[in-house]
C-alpha cells in the first residue's frame, strides 16, 4: 500500500477526476511490476493526499499571516494571525 501513496501523491492532481488519477496510477503500477490498485483505494488515497496539501497550503499561509503581523504596531493584528495558524493547524 506505501508504494500506491507514493504514486498518487506524486500522479494526484487537484483538478482532475479520480478516475483520471486511478488510470495513471494503474498506469506506473503496471510499469513497476505492481499488482493494478482498485479504485476505490485510489480515491480514497487522492482524497487523503488532497486534504493533506490543503492543509499544508493554509498552515503556510497562517505562518506568512503571523510573520506580516508581527511588524505591526497592532498587538490585535499578532493575536489574530496567532489564532489563523492555529486554526490552519489543527
């Protein structure tokens, strides 16, 4: 199963069905002398890895937020980019 993480969070594009992610990924399986993955583990993976990049974008986003703040003569504009990054990492 680690082996089909890597291809479909290497072959998962955001804007592209499942379907589309599956082909590519059952694609270089065949490739790699690997048994053709289903497609619902596929889904499931490019869902997983989805959010995953999601949630990285936001915490990052977060962070820039705070280091903005944190030139700010407003104590308010600190806590408030404190509680984004928060918020993005949980």
């Amino acid at each position: 199963m680690f082996g089909f993480q890597v291809l479909v969070a290497t072959l998962d594009e955001a804007d592209v069905p499942f379907a589309q992610t599956w082909r590519a990924v059952g694609e270089a399986a065949d490739r790699l002398g690997l048994t053709r993955p289903g497609y619902h583990l596929v889904r499931v993976l490019a869902r997983a890895e989805r959010l995953r990049r999601r949630a990285r974008t936001e915490v990052r986003k977060a962070a820039l937020g705070v280091l903005g703040a944190v030139g700010s003569p407003l104590a308010l504009d600190v806590k408030i980019a404190a509680e984004k990054l928060r918020e993005a990492r949980a």
